[in-house]
C-alpha cells in the first residue's frame, strides 16, 4: 500500500494511511492545525484492516474533512457519541434516499452532479479523482512544494491500481451482496463511466473508459464488448455521413433524405460491426436506461424497430439535427434549410415527411418552421397520422408484438429532452391497447414550437380520434393540458373526452400511469394553473402503490419500495404546502392527508439497513381489497 510523507509532527503514525485518504486530508488541513495523531493512527488502522475500507469509511473520511462544521472537535471522532458518528449513522439510514436521488439523475440524464453523487455510496474513486485533478501529475512525482505548503501529485501508476481495487470492490459489494440487482449494478456503472468519460481529458496517465469497463463488467462480459462496439458504430456511421454529406455538397437535400442516409448508413455499419456478435439477450429496458447503441439490437443485428429509432435518434442529434420521441413515432428536426420535419414511425420504419407552412416573411431571413393552427390544418395533419398509423399490432413479416404486454413503450407526461424520453419509455401497455401517437405526435410537436390551441380545436380533434374508435389514457390528457391554454385544470379536458366517449372514470383514477420508475415526476407537474392542487384519494394513492409493488409480482423490489417511498415523500411536501392558511384546503381534504400518515407507518417497517421488505403490508392493507374492488 502506497504511504507519503506529509508536514506533520509525528509523521510515522502516518506510515498505514493510504495516500489516497491522505490526499483528502492535506485537502482540508492546514498544517498548522491541532490533530490527535494517536486517534487518527488508530482510527486508520482499523480501517485499513476492514475489508469494506472503500466502501463506508474511506466516505465518512470525506464528509468530516468536507463538512468539519457539523462535527464535534476533530479530536473526538472516534467516540461513538460524536457528531460524526451520529451523522455517519444518519448517512447509512439514508443509504436508500440517495440511491433514489441517483436515479433521478439518471432519469433527467443530468450528470453534472453526479460524482457528489455517487460519493454518498461509496463509490469514492470518481469524486477523489475528479475533486483532486489539480494535484494530478504527467510523471511519478510524488509532492510539490509550493511556499509553506505541500501540495501531492497522483502518481499514474498507483492511480490505475487505486482505480482497479476501487472498481473490483464495487462490483463485489453490489453483486455479492445482492442488495442491488444486476440492472441497477449496470445502470450505476454506465454513469460511472460517463463522469470518468467527461473528466478524461484533464486528467494524466493512460487509464481509459474501456480499463475501467473491464474492471467493473468482468462478471458480464458482454456488457463490455457491446460498449466498445456501440463507441465503434456511433463514431463510424457519424463520420460515413459527414463524408457523404461534404461529397455532395452542391446538392440540396432534404431532411427526410438525411435521416434516409443515416438509416442506411447505420444499418451497413451494424451489420460490419456486429457480425460476429451474438446473444446478448439484455432487456430492453436497460438498454434505454444505459443509452447502450448496441444494446438496441440484443440477440439480433436488426434489432426491434423502436430500437432502431432510437439508435437513428444518436446519431442524429450527433449531426446537429434536434430529435423527439413521441410514443412509436420519432419527430427529426433540422436546423438547415430544409422546410420540413421528418416522423419516423413502427411501421417498418417509414420516413413520412411533414410538411409546414413557413408563416415568416418572405424576405425574413428566419428559418425557423412553425405549423398554423387552423382547423382544417390540424384535421388534415391528424388525418395524415391516423391513416399510417394501421391497425396491424405486428409489423409486416416481423416477429415483434410492439403492443404485448412484455414490450416497453410510453409517452413521456410533458415534453422532454431527447435523451430523457429514451430513458422513460420503460412502461407497459397492457390489454393490447393501441398507443395514441397521432394525436400526442401532434401535440408534442405543437408543445416543441411553443404553440397554443384553444379549447375548441381540441374537442375538434378529440371527435376525429373519436371517429376512429381509439382510446386516451391519463397521460395523454396529461400531455394536452401542458398545452392547451384554455383548460383551468384536467377535470375540465377529462369532461371532454368523457363526453365524446373516449375514456371513463376508472381509466381517469389517476393523472397517468406510474410504470415508468426511472422517472420519479415531481407532484409540481399537478399544480394546475388555477393554483388549486391535486388532492390524491386513499383509493388513487393505493393504484399508484399497486402498480408499484405488483409491477412485477414482487413486493420486495427494493427500487418499487424506493418508489413509493419517494412518492410518498413528495406527497407530504405538497401536504405541508397547501395546508397553509392562504390555501383555504377543506376539511375533506385534511382528511385525506391524514390518511398518508398511515400508509407512511408502513413504510417505516421497511428495514433500510438489511434492504428487506416486511412482506406484504403495504401490499395486504392498502392495496389487494381495493384492486379487488376496483375490479
């Protein structure tokens, strides 16, 4: 173990101390201070003799250094009444929260926070690595002085190997104590990778995404082959498309015909690059989840149609093009000189142009594309839609049921960034119902231009998917209220559609289905713009616990216990918000609320320490005989 001479008295104390923690200490010391160097010794030594040294006590280390503030004298760390230990025990409770936050990182695909993240699991490779870059080196040297101070380089060699032990002792903690399923391990690692990706280029040595995707994959070692050959395929299928793109530069081409490019170039590059590769079987839900190009075609080189989309998504925003998933269509926009949109759908990938009328001046210099609302344009536009839209739930000669249970398809609840939609198409559509993408393409696609539409035009388009028999679910009235600026609140647009027959109560129990849990949706998203706020019934708070539990007919899922957890948290955010005076919330109401207390009495027999479930209480008392009733 690598040890460092440091500018303290007593410096052989310090003979054990790993120099990744002294690192961390010359960060938050200054060398004049006071430092029981007996309690550090001994402090240290046991955790060098612990085997879980990275995982627990490498992360309370940091946070005393980082936050000295909330802890009692330094001096009295190691006595189990101190501020620190109190807090360190307080960390481990929340254990379960903070994972539940990295998923919401996950899900908004916004890793800028994500090594303090991650720090909190301990998993502290990625925060020292990238909090202490100033220190790292080119060469082996082990220390500079700078005036009166001491200031440490990393020496490459002993970074690689911190990071191999580092990244083995992730994976054995994760797996072997299957606290984590194998889906999260991977999930959690993918962004490992994307902090160390992002932060590679400051830092010396050689130490490379494929070392570490070695290291922490060795129990799967697909999961590394396909990351190397998804890096492949994106690099090789962007640059054959520049290259063609700059050999016909004279021609004006169209973005229906770009996107047709990218399409065949893509198709060509998986075929060379996947020949030889075979078997994966990885579910499709993780593949969204790890943005993993090649993950879109486990188990078959063409891969379903969605994941194709998907994977044409990439590469197109790659080339500058702005992409939005709307249900089993894709919208591709370019930002050239093209006047005209691209929707990509199921149905064996067909690229059907949109056109749009250009509503600038003719001598505007504006590129910019917007879609006039009239009537007659919006019927035409819904018309197009439901007509290539065919009632086939397979695809011609293929051997997909896109609308079986099994398969992963949503709309997200409001317009999202692209790689926030990939992330949130892990929900199931049962009863072999027909997704409405039609009329939600046109409405995300209204919602993208920044567009109203009045009551009016809705019902308008309400009547014409009511012509054709379809259904809407929740969701779907969910998205249209974003948008649509006459609509006080969804009662008002549920009224509507419950009048042209294209929903009933049961379907409106609840704002929209909660399958997608990679998406933790902020009770925000229900304040509508009266300023009144949605009160959730017992019974419509036990739909959202059902479909959280018994997702998968296991009650002891422990991110669906997560998930309930944080729901329920959130709602009593909203409780202790609208109970204020000024809200004027009723009687009923309060009711209501209390009742949360009782469920949450439940989720405090939950034992976050041992990460298991009590079986079956929320499940047996809150759930199972309104299901039965409801059915």
């Amino acid at each position: 173990m690598d040890s460092i001479s440091h500018p303290f008295e007593g410096k052989s104390a310090f003979d054990e101390i790993p120099i990744e923690i002294w690192h961390i200490i010359c960060k938050h010391l200054e060398p004049a201070q006071k430092f029981n160097l007996s309690l550090v010794n001994r402090h240290m030594n046991s955790l060098i003799s612990n085997d879980e040294l990275w995982f627990e006590d490498v992360r309370s280390l940091w946070y005393i250094f980082d936050n000295s503030s909330k802890f009692s004298p330094l001096a009295d760390w190691t006595c189990p009444s101190s501020g620190f230990y109190k807090e360190y025990a307080r960390r481990q409770r929340q254990d379960a929260y903070i994972e539940s936050r990295i998923e919401r990182a996950i899900s908004s695909g916004n890793f800028g926070d994500f090594p303090k993240e991650i720090l909190h699991l301990g998993e502290i490779c990625v925060p020292v690595l990238v909090r202490m870059q100033d220190h790292y080196g080119p060469s082996f040297a082990v220390e500079k002085k700078e005036g009166d101070h001491t200031r440490f380089c990393y020496p490459a060699e002993s970074k690689r190997r911190h990071l191999e032990r580092r990244l083995q002792s992730l994976t054995k903690i994760y797996v072997a104590s299957q606290t984590l399923s194998m889906v999260r391990f991977r999930r959690v690692g993918g962004l490992v990778f994307e902090a160390f990706e992002k932060e590679s280029s400051q830092w010396a040595g050689n130490i490379t995404v494929e070392d570490m995707m070695m290291e922490i994959c060795h129990l799967d070692p697909n999961y590394y082959e396909l990351f190397a050959i998804r890096k492949r395929v994106l690099r090789l299928t962007v640059d054959k498309v520049k290259a063609h793109e700059e050999s016909h530069a004279d021609d004006t081409v169209s973005t229906a015909s770009r996107v047709r490019l990218v399409h065949m170039i893509l198709r060509d590059v998986i075929r060379s690059q996947c020949a030889n590769v075979e078997g994966f079987g990885v579910p499709l839900d993780l593949v969204i989840d790890d943005h993993m190009l090649l993950r879109y075609y486990s188990g078959d080189v063409e891969g379903t149609p969605y994941c194709q989309l998907a994977a044409i998504s990439e590469v197109c925003c790659e080339l500058g093009m702005k992409t939005t998933f709307v249900g089993q269509s894709l919208f591709v926009r370019d930002q050239g000189s093209s006047l005209c949109s691209v929707l990509l759908t199921l149905q064996q990938l067909e690229i059907h142009e949109v056109r749009l009328e250009q509503d600038t001046p003719q001598n505007s210099s504006s590129q910019e594309l917007s879609l006039p609302l009239t009537q007659e344009v919006t019927r035409e536009f819904l018309h197009q839609f439901l007509e290539r839209n065919t009632n086939n739930a397979r695809e011609p000669g293929g051997n997909y049921d896109y609308f079986a249970e099994d398969h992963y398809l949503s709309i997200p609840p409001s317009p999202m960034p692209w790689r926030a939609q990939q992330r949130n198409v892990c929900a199931n559509y049962h009863n072999n119902e027909k997704d409405m993408f039609p009329l939600i393409a046109l409405y995300m696609y209204v919602s993208h231009e920044k567009k109203m539409v009045d009551r009016e035009e809705t019902k308008d388009l309400l009547s014409a998917v009511s012509s054709r028999s379809e259904r809407l679910y929740p969701h779907h009235l969910q998205t249209m209220l974003s948008i649509i600026k006459d609509y006080s609140d969804l009662k008002d647009l549920s009224d509507d559609a419950k009048e042209l027959g294209l929903t009933n109560d049961a379907s409106l129990s609840f704002p929209f289905y909660f399958e997608s849990f990679s998406s933790y949706t902020s009770l925000a998203n229900y304040k509508f713009a009266s300023g009144t706020i949605v009160l959730y019934k017992e019974r419509e708070l036990c739909v959202y616990l059902a479909r959280a539990v018994d997702r998968t007919n296991s009650p002891h899922r422990l991110e669906d216990v997560l998930f309930c957890y944080s729901l329920y948290g959130e709602l009593l955010e909203v409780r202790e918000t609208s109970l204020s005076p000024a809200n004027n919330i009723s009687d009923d109401s309060i009711r209501k609320f209390a009742e949360f207390d009782e469920i949450g009495a439940y989720f405090e027999k939950f034992d976050w320490d041992k990460r298991v479930f009590v079986p079956n209480l929320i499940f047996q008392k809150f759930i199972g005989d309104r299901l039965v009733e409801m059915r």
